[in-house]
C-alpha cells in the first residue's frame, strides 16, 4: 500500500519535466511523454561509464519532453529507469536485492540476476555487432546506468519460468496482471500483445550492446516462448514467426540468404537524399565501399545486402529496399517494405 498507479512522478523527482502531471501508471504503460535517455546522441559517449543516480537525474532533466502525460504512447527507457529508483526509495533496499527477493527467489529463477561486468570465465557472454561484414565486440553498457530499463541478466529457460508464473497467478494477483493487460496505444504496463493468426499472446522484446532476446505467452495454450542471443543479424520477428509456425503447423518458407553482386557503376546510381510524405522522414542512400548503405536522418547507417540489381534488404530490421528502375534518366524512388507496410520514397536530391 505505498505506491498507486495515479501517485504523480512529482512526489518523487519533482526535478523531472512534467513531472506533476505524470503519473506511476503512465510510466509504467509508456504514456509519460518524457525522452528515452537511450535515444540521445551523447548516449553512445557516456553508456559504459559508471553514472550516479543523481548523475543520471540531471541527463533526465535536461531533455525536454516529446509530448503531454497520456497525449499518446512512445516507449521510453527513462520510465523504467525511474521507476526502479522509486523502488529504492520506498523500500531502502536496492533494485538488484529487491528483483532478487519479490521475483527472483520467490520463483526460483537459478540463471537470473542483476548485471554486472561480464565474466565469460562464470559462463556469461559477450556480445557482438556485425561492422564492415565483420563480428566486432560490441562496447559493455555499465548497469549503473541501465537499473529498472535494462540490467536483467537471464537465460531461456529462466525466462519461460517466469513467464509460467506470472500468468499462473504465482507471482502476482489476478487483479495486478489485469493491470498489466490493460492496453491503451497497444501499450500495456510492462507488456504488448502478440498476435499469430487467431492465437492471442502477450509478450516482450529486449535489446542492449548487441544482446537481443524475445519471449511470449499464449494462455489459450499454456505455450511459452523465449530466445535469447549475443550476436544478431537478423530479424527476431522472422525468427519468432518461424517458431510459432513450426509450433502450430502453419505454411513458412525459410528465407533465402543468399546475395548477388552488382556493379559499382549501378550501385552509385541509387546514392541520394530520399523523402517519404507518409512517413515524414527523409534517408541517404550513399555507397561505402562496394557495399550500399542507408541513413536515416539522425541514426547510423546500416548496410544493405543485395537480392537483386533493385533490391536489397536488411535482415536485422526485416527491411527490404526496392528501387524502381526507370527506362530512361535517373533513378528517383525506391518503395521501403516492412512489416505490412511499404513507403515510396522519392529523390529529393
């Protein structure tokens, strides 16, 4: 009884923008409004440093919000930053010796823990980055800095566990996962919904350095799912669409890896500044090397891997580039595939 979910933010960090008007539950289900830390450009400088609550309250205070508390839901990893700092302060305890005592030993997960510096000597991985075709170490975020938003450690097997006992009444109470699977924007408070033909599940992905894991739950059949791994290069929906669909006998065709080589010549064709009207969003396709690549405006570019002399995908994201080639002048749009959607972008230079 020493947290509701309509206390305001304010109680506890009155500093935070808005901080008045958002509430714990807002937090929660991603409706805060307040900047993901995570996205900001001096994030990649200072992640592997060691950084003091009040260290990180100032980062968190410096950013001004994206939009007003419950105006609409954006994920963002200072929420749970946070609300692992509110644990802290109500209990007196820290937020590894709590996760330990009201999750961890409660259900015995032996293989989960809260992060520290990697020990590959203790049978913990590093994890990697594909560079330049090329498997590089990826630099180690200091847990400092992660808390409640992302210094889990765990392993499959302790994470289909967990998932058991939380939708099995062993972990919390029936009305809190009530809670929980309340969706508003497709956001739920701490948990989405998955959907597979007419199997309804619940869910969540995790990304950091290079790890990436996913794990599901679909009641009607008591089937928990859960991946984890240190090095991707690939799309986890299609990994996850590939499992489900083993699991409930579905049509898939595994998909082809195979890659062409094309000319430089026609490659530096496609090299231009593209715009989508839909998506409000504007990319630089550039040649590097013999390789094509594509830059979002404000993130890093990724490389594309050719199918054809039109198109190239991008396995990690799931994306696949087509270009449309005219027959005759330049080369002015190519239609962006994702997921159910494609987005023509047009050369605006």
């Amino acid at each position: 009884k020493k947290l509701s979910l309509d206390i305001p933010l304010s109680k506890y960090f009155p500093g935070i923008p808005n901080s008045d008007s958002i509430t714990i539950g807002e937090m929660l289900n991603h409706h805060s409004g307040l900047y993901s830390f995570t996205n900001d450009s001096e994030y990649a400088a200072y992640h592997t440093s060691p950084k003091t609550e009040n260290e990180m309250l100032k980062i968190f205070e410096s950013h001004k919000p994206e939009f007003n508390p419950g105006e609409k839901g954006a994920y963002s990893n200072t929420n749970y930053v946070l609300l692992g700092y509110i644990i802290e302060k109500i209990t007196g305890d820290s937020y590894a010796s709590q996760l330990k005592k009201r999750i961890i030993d409660k259900i015995g997960l032996d293989n989960t823990y809260y992060g520290h510096k990697i020990n590959i000597n203790n049978d913990e991985a590093s994890s990697y980055t594909m560079v330049d075709d090329k498997w590089v170490e990826s630099k180690e975020s200091d847990m400092s800095i992660q808390g409640g938003s992302g210094g889990i450690v765990s392993t499959t097997g302790d994470l289909v566990k967990f998932t058991y006992a939380l939708f099995t009444g062993n972990l919390i109470s029936p009305e809190s996962l009530k809670s929980m699977l309340t969706f508003k924007d497709n956001f739920g408070m701490g948990i989405f919904e998955l959907a597979f033909y007419k199997h309804k599940g619940y869910g969540h992905t995790g990304g950091i350095d290079g790890f990436a894991s996913n794990m599901g739950y679909f009641p009607e059949d008591s089937l928990a799912i859960a991946f984890c791994t240190n090095a991707m290069n690939y799309s986890m929906n299609e990994i996850y669409t590939a499992l489900l669909s083993s699991y409930y006998n579905k049509p898939y065709t595994p998909p082809s890896f195979k890659t062409v080589a094309v000319p430089v010549k026609q490659l530096k064709k496609y090299e231009g500044l593209y715009y989508s009207i839909v998506l409000n969003t504007k990319v630089t396709v550039k040649l590097k090397g013999k390789v094509l690549t594509i830059q979002p405006a404000n993130q890093s570019p990724f490389p594309l891997s050719a199918m054809s002399e039109t198109q190239f995908r991008y396995d990690p994201a799931g994306i696949l580039i087509d270009f449309t080639l005219p027959k005759e002048g330049a080369i002015n749009e190519f239609y962006l595939k994702q997921g159910r959607g494609r987005f023509l972008f047009t050369r605006v230079l």
